[in-house]
C-alpha cells in the first residue's frame, strides 16, 4: 500500500524539480483550475508543489464556466493550453472508439489557429533555412500572413522567376515548449496508470505514444512534403486531382516551399456555383481520389475535410495539408472489407471476429457482444445501400466497442476519422452523396482479387515461409526454453477470466461455513454446561451457559444476515 504513494511522490518530484519544466507545469495548473478542473491539480499532486514554492493560487474557476458541460470546458482548456493540446484534441476527434459523440463533436471546434507573429521576427530563421537573404531568393515575400497556426504561418511570395509559392514557416523555439508538454504528459500518464488502474483499459501510454509520433512527425515539414509527393505520385493517373508541387531546395524541418494554388476554398461552394462548377462531380472526384489512398494505395490524406480542399476549373480538386495521413497494411484492408462484407451478409460472427482481433486481448462478455452486434447488423442489413448512412453506422458501432472497452489501432482510427470526414465533405458538396454507393465497387474489386488464383498462391506462399521459418528456429528456441528452466527463470501467469470473483465467493462461502460450525458448537457446549449446577449465574442460568447462548444467537444472526445480503447483491 505504501509503494504507490512513494511512486507517485518521486514522479512528482522529477516533474517539480526538473526546473526547465516548472514555468510550463504552472502554466497548466493555472488553466485546469480556471476552469474547473483544480480536483485534477490536486489528485496529482500539483496544487501543493505549486504552494511549496511559494505561489498563491486561487482555487475558484470562473463563474461563466460553471454551467459549461465538461466536453466543452475541455475544449476551452485545451484551447489556451496551446498548440500541444490542441493537436491532442485533434488526434481525439479521430478517435470515435474512445469518446462519445459530445466530446468528439468539441474536439473537431479545435481550430488550430493562434495570434500571428510579426514577419521580421521570422527573417532570421528563414534566411537561415533558405541559405541566403531573402532578395536573393524571392522577388517579394508578403509579410501578412495567410493562415497562422499554432505551429507555423503562411506567407505568399515569388521567386525570381516570377513563380508563385506558400511560405509555411515553423514557429521559433515552439519545438521546445513542445517537447516540455509532452515529457509532461508522460510523467501525468505514469501517474494516472498507478493512481487511476481503471484507465487502463484505454491504453494511455499508447494514445501518448501514438500522439508523441504524429505531432513530432508535424513539427517536421520536410516529412509533410515526403507525404504529399508520395500520394501525388499515387494518383499521378488521376488528371482531376492536383498536388502542390514541392521545392525541395529550399524545404526543410523548418520551413515548407510549395506551389501556390489559384482556387476556391473548398468551404465556398456558392463561388464554385458561380463558377459554373458542378458540386456533384467534384463530390464524386474526391470520394475517388480518397477511396483509390485507402484501398487500393494503403497511404492516405487522414483529414479530407473542405478546409484542406480547393476548387479548380474544369472540376478538379488540389489537396493540401499532408501533416495527418494514415496507412494500412494489405492484411488491414482485406479486414475492413471482411468487416463490411460480414455486415452486409449478416455474419454476424465474422463481424465479432474482426472487432476483438483488432481490440486485442481485452476482455469482454462475448455473448453480450454478439447480441449487440446482431441487432447492429440486421439493423442495417434490412436497408438499401442508398438509405444507409456511413457517419450513423459506425457511430452506432463504436458505441458498442466503448460499451465493451474494445480500443481500435491507430491506424483504424485514423481511417474511420477519414471515412466519416470524406463522407462530410461529399455532402457538403452534394446532399444526395453517399460514401456507402461509392464505395461497394472497391470493395468489390477487392473481395474479387482476394481469390484470384495468383492471390491464394501468394497467400499460401507466405503461409508456408512461416511454417519454415518457425520449424527451423524450433530447436533454438526449445533449447532456450530448457536452458531457462533450468535458471528458474520462467514464471508462468494465469489469467482465468472472472476468478477473482469465484475466489471470493468460495472465501465467503468457507467464512459461512465456519462460522455455522462455531455457532453449532457454542449451542452444543452451551447445552452441556446448562446441565451443570453451581457456579456464578446470571438471570438464574450458569453465567457460561448464558453467554454461550447469546454468541450462538448473535453468531446465528450474522450469518442469516449475510447471506440474505449476498442474495440481494447477486
């Protein structure tokens, strides 16, 4: 009992004497306790390391606050917590298997938008990045910027040839607040993990690990560009697509240089009207281009949305923003299209299969589980393909995974957020627009292909390499194995589903036990001393005898007492 306080007491000491850090943690605390979250200061020790050194902080969250549901007071937290916390509730808003709608629904208002810098104190680091002054590289660079995120600002300007470009510039020293956020999410997460062992269900380590990667794979533009020339490379076929060209002699970790793209928001389809653009093509020109990433490419734009979508003439569309992208194994798509064949044909224990495949070894009620799924599935399998609807079935579905803490991979995640993104942006554009319609030709092409002939053969040829493989290690591995007992070094761990509970119960059912045995006894021993004259009385009886009587009575209620509490419990 002692050993988690004194682990949460040296984690907290790391973190409050980690000095480069200690600006940033009282940053934090301050906003969490602004807005009604001082409980979590205080559960993790922070309120009183804030108080040791001497700062006074004020534990009343501001009155237009209270009544603010919590999903949004978390928004709101993240929101001036900064760039970190806003890019953790983007990654968030991808993960539908992990939060319910509410919070799903504030996390997508992060806007990751901040208070632009003054250009000239982004000069310095860009002639630094470029290799020389800016009057050698640009024929003029506009010093009002585009766009400004929390990471980066986007400048426009021409190089000397006349071209036009996007400047997107990495904000100074935002690397270093960066990296202090998440040592602090890390240190925060062991402690949850020890303090809170009910959140462990969720894998928090692995959605920080998960978050770890993506924000720092952000904060370098070059591998953004490397994104971006992948998939152009992809959908080179595709002439109604348009990928921003990249410069690669000028691009780096810290700086983008991409082609500048002359045409309408996506956000802006009444300009595409008068255009003369028609909206139900280029509805059915994005659903293509993001369909032929996910299951045909395995590598895809993770946040298709129509703030990263512009529209050309001639009904073309350009993609920017390549920072979120998702990839999928051949394994893991032929598993999304057995999962939406299962659905479709009403197999339901395929569907089962597939789900706690990818949870894991998670625990849960199986039988419950395939109930649920039953009446998800012939919920849906009873309605044409043109009345379904993408963004209600799998929200309908992911309430079921959280009902059963089954925890998706990342990188399903990250497509269900773009199947349900791309399904936004093709009603957006057209209200009749269906992914489900536009989506059954690929899976069908690639329900086709799995039983191919050269397909089966690949299959089995893989299958058999492992089968090799592991007949040929056998022998090492079983002498590793042998050689380890014999240190004593095996433990085995046996984890039976629900024995905790069967334990108790027998415990409780010996206590019963034993405690009838004595109750019969004191009456039995009573009894025999009853008949024995002489000695102290009370109320006329032998003293002994009477308080035998009054044990076994006392004893006799206990037990009946018990039990008729353990019926009601159960």
């Amino acid at each position: 009992m002692v050993q988690k306080p004194l682990h949460r007491l040296n984690m907290l000491w790391e973190m409050m004497t980690a000095a480069k850090d200690f600006g940033r943690v009282q940053e934090i605390a301050v906003v969490l306790i602004r807005y009604g979250f001082g409980s979590i200061v205080q559960k993790l020790g922070l309120g009183q390391a804030l108080e040791r050194v001497g700062k006074t902080l004020h534990w009343k969250h501001a009155e237009e606050y209270i009544n603010l549901d919590t999903p949004h007071r978390i928004r709101i937290v993240f929101e001036e917590l900064g760039p970190t916390f806003i890019k953790m509730g983007q990654i968030f808003a991808t993960r539908v298997d992990l939060f319910t709608p509410a919070f799903i629904t504030e996390f997508e208002k992060l806007q990751d938008q901040a208070p632009p810098l003054p250009f000239t104190d982004l000069i310095a680091q860009l002639e630094q990045d470029i290799g020389s002054s800016l009057d050698e590289t640009f024929m003029f660079v506009d010093p009002n910027p585009c766009a400004a995120a929390s990471l980066a600002q986007v400048h426009k300007a021409q190089l000397l040839d006349g071209t036009w470009v996007i400047l997107k510039i990495r904000r100074p020293g935002i690397r270093k607040i960066i990296e202090a956020d998440l040592r602090l999410l890390n240190r925060v997460v062991e402690i949850l993990e020890v303090d809170a062992p009910d959140l462990k269900h969720f894998h928090p380590k692995a959605i920080v690990r998960q978050f770890t990667q993506s924000l720092r794979r952000e904060l370098d533009f070059a591998a953004e560009c490397r994104n971006a020339e992948w998939i152009a490379t992809n959908l080179a076929e595709d002439s109604n697509i348009v990928i921003p060209k990249i410069y690669w002699q000028w691009t780096g970790e810290r700086l983008n240089v991409q082609e500048y793209i002359e045409g309408i928001p996506g956000r802006d389809v009444e300009k595409a009207d008068k255009r003369g653009l028609n909206r139900k093509l280029l509805a059915e020109q994005g659903a293509k281009a993001v369909m032929k990433m996910i299951m045909e490419d395995g590598f895809f734009h993770a946040d298709p949305h129509p703030g990263n979508i512009f529209y050309l003439q001639g009904n073309k569309l350009a993609f920017i923003d390549f920072g979120m992208v998702g990839r999928l194994t051949v394994e893991r798509r032929e598993q999304v299209v057995s999962l939406l064949y299962g659905m479709v044909n009403q197999s339901t224990s395929k569907v089962v299969e597939i789900l706690e495949d990818w949870s894991g070894y998670a625990y849960t009620d199986e039988q419950v589980l395939v109930t649920e799924i039953d009446a998800f599935v012939e919920q849906y399998s009873s309605l044409p393909l043109k009345k379904l609807s993408l963004p209600m079935m799998l929200s309908d579905l992911m309430g079921i995974l959280r009902n059963h803490n089954l925890i998706l991979p990342s990188d399903l995640a990250l497509l269900i957020k773009a199947y349900i993104t791309l399904d936004g942006l093709g009603r957006h554009l057209d209200p009749d627009f269906n992914t489900l319609v536009f989506a059954k030709p690929y899976v069908e092409k690639i329900m086709v292909d799995r039983y191919k002939p050269e397909a089966i053969a690949k299959r089995g040829w893989r299958n058999l390499i492992s089968i090799v493989d592991l007949m040929s290690n056998l022998p090492k591995e079983l002498h590793m194995l042998l050689r380890a007992s014999r240190k004593g070094a095996i433990q085995v761990d046996i984890n039976v589903k629900r024995l905790g509970e069967y334990i108790h119960r027998v415990d409780l059912a010996i206590s019963r036990l034993t405690m009838g045995i004595v109750t019969a006894a004191l009456i039995i021993g009573t009894s025999i001393i009853m008949t024995v004259k002489g000695g102290p009385e009370i109320f006329g009886l032998p003293a002994f005898g009477f308080i035998g009587y009054v044990s076994a009575i006392i004893a006799g209620f206990w037990l009946l007492i018990s039990i008729w509490q353990s019926r009601k419990h159960h």
